[in-house]
C-alpha cells in the first residue's frame, strides 16, 4: 500500500470486503462495485493522485478534500455528496476536544475518505470488514462511520460531565481559588466540543432529509438516531457549559463571603481598639499634667479602666447587632 493510501477495500454488496492491491485501486473506484479507499490529507502525493483518479469529478471536490480547514457540513454535487466530519481525538497525548476531522466524497459506487491524524473510528470500520461485517453499500457506510463517531464521544463527554461534579463538590466542601482554573478548563472543553458538534448535528439533519439515491429509508431512520444521539450531547454540553458558570458564580460568592467576613472581623477589632488607641495615645505623650503620673496604682487602674471599656463596647456592639 502507497503511504498516501492508508487503507483500501472493495465490497462485494453482500457484508464481504477485500484489501484492494495498489493496482486495483484505480479499476475499482471506476467500476460499478462499492470501493473505499482511505488517504492521508498530509502526503504529498494525495493531491496528485486525486486530481489523476478522479479527475471526471468537479474540482471543486479536490479542493473540498485538501482544504487545511474545514467545519462539519454536506455539499451534495450530482448523485454524490462532500461529506465533512469530526470524531474525538483518541490518540496517546492528545485532548480529546481537539477534534478530528474525516473528509468523505461518496456515491453509489466509490468512498474517498481522508484524514489528517488517526481516527479510532475508521479502526472501527476496519475490524468490522476484517469481521465479515463490511457494508453493503454507501448508505450503510455513513451510518456506520457516523455511529462510530458519536458512540466515541459519549465517554468524553460523560468523562466531561464527571468532572464537573468532582469540581462541584470540592466547592461545596471546601472552597478554593484554585479551582477556578479547573472550572475555566472545563467551559473551554466544552465550548470546543460544541464548537463541532453543532455544526455536526445539522450536517446529520440535512443528511437524512435529502433525496440523495443511496440513501434508503433503512439508512435514514438509522441517521435519525444519529441525530437524536448528537443532539442530547449538545444539548448536554449547554448543560456542562451552564452548570460551570453556576459553579463558577458559587465559588465567586463564598470567596466573597469569606472575604467579607474577614474583611468584618477585622472592622469590629479596629472599631473596639480605636478608642483605647486614642487614651493610650492621649496618656502617652511626654508633658506634664498627666493624670496618675504620681500615683504608683495608676498603670493597673488604667488597664482596669480599659478592660472596663472593652466590654462596654462589646455589649453595645451586640445590640446593635454587630457580630
């Protein structure tokens, strides 16, 4: 197999599939039989080889294929359909939110498939050919590549949501600045996850209401599904999202709470010192006249005098309703 050609397969139309050798794939993808054949966007030579092997296709789907940026979407172009997808990254190191995107042109005889990094989903796809399970046409393929594609999701994102309970709860028990961070990572998650799978949900919608020929009944109640499956993540990542903020607004106001509190316990020490700041201040200065100077009980009886005062403030303070 080329480095450009990652994988490559004819189907038989009856849930068989074959590896296509380098020779083949140029037959097959021109025949009337399902071939897929799976590339790497990054090669130098996919250009080349898609502008030679489906050069009888609108350029614009070359292009389609290669562009560095792409959003999930469907462009339906004479009995075949640019279908753009993303899938989690699964890979080693990798962020899961830094989703993966599948080029796809499809009709009723050829895949082209292309991807820039690894895609656990088409691994999936590929064990099922390998397992006597590959699909009989192209309507079977998109619901089993975009079944496969949300079905890894869901443990990202229940890994998502787990996470902002764990943070939750460590607000409740003990509150700390530190864990603004991790609610902060968590919207960003998710708002990158949405980012996707938004647009996602509407390229599926469209998808299953077209009137494209290799798509059955059977193909678009299974796409329905497929929907009804992305639509509950987004709807669950408004959820992650919201809850973040209202976990985010909680810690805000119990450190505001404590700072207060803080801020107040200090208030009423200064308030209580203030005046007994000011006698020892007043007594303190070095003049003469200053009552008790000849007196050897004078120092006690001040402290007494202050010790009088303190609890006088007390009382008043607690009516008040100070503390």
């Amino acid at each position: 197999m080329k480095n450009n050609i990652l994988l490559a397969y004819g189907f038989d139309g009856n849930g068989s599939g074959e590896t296509l050798d380098v020779e083949d794939i140029s037959k097959h993808i021109k025949d009337d039989e399902l071939a897929w054949v799976h590339m790497d966007v990054n090669h130098h030579d996919t250009k080349t080889w898609l502008e030679n092997e489906i050069s009888y296709l609108d350029p614009f789907v070359v292009e389609a294929l290669l562009a560095e940026e792409t959003r999930p979407r469907i462009t339906e172009i004479d009995g075949g359909a640019i279908i753009i997808l993303r899938g989690v990254n699964l890979n080693n190191n990798a962020n899961p939110e830094d989703m993966i995107s599948i080029r796809l042109w499809i009709d009723n005889h050829r895949i082209i498939s292309l991807q820039k990094r690894q895609l656990k989903a088409v691994l999936d796809i590929e064990e099922k050919i390998k397992a006597g399970k590959a699909p009989k046409d192209s309507g079977q393929f998109i619901c089993m590549l975009v079944s496969r594609l949300f079905d890894r999701m869901e443990p990202a994102l229940t890994e998502l949501d787990e996470l902002t309970d764990d943070v939750e709860e460590k607000i409740l028990e003990n509150a700390d600045i530190s864990l603004r961070e991790s609610i902060i990572d968590i919207r960003k998650q998710a708002i990158m996850f949405r980012r996707y799978m938004a647009p996602q949900r509407e390229t599926i919608g469209q998808l299953r209401m077209s009137d494209i020929e290799w798509l059955n009944n059977i193909h678009k109640r299974h796409l329905q599904e497929s929907y009804n499956q992305v639509t509950r993540y987004v709807e669950d990542l408004d959820a992650i999202r919201e809850r973040a903020q209202i976990v985010k607004d909680e810690l805000a106001n119990i450190l505001a709470d404590r700072l207060n509190k803080n801020m107040y316990v200090l208030s009423v020490i200064a308030a209580i010192f203030l005046p007994l700041g000011f006698l020892t201040g007043l007594l303190g200065i070095n003049i003469g006249g200053i009552p008790g100077a000849e007196n050897g009980n004078a120092f006690l009886i001040f402290c007494g005098i202050l010790s009088i005062l303190v609890a006088f403030q007390v009382i008043i303070f607690k009516k008040l309703k100070w503390f």
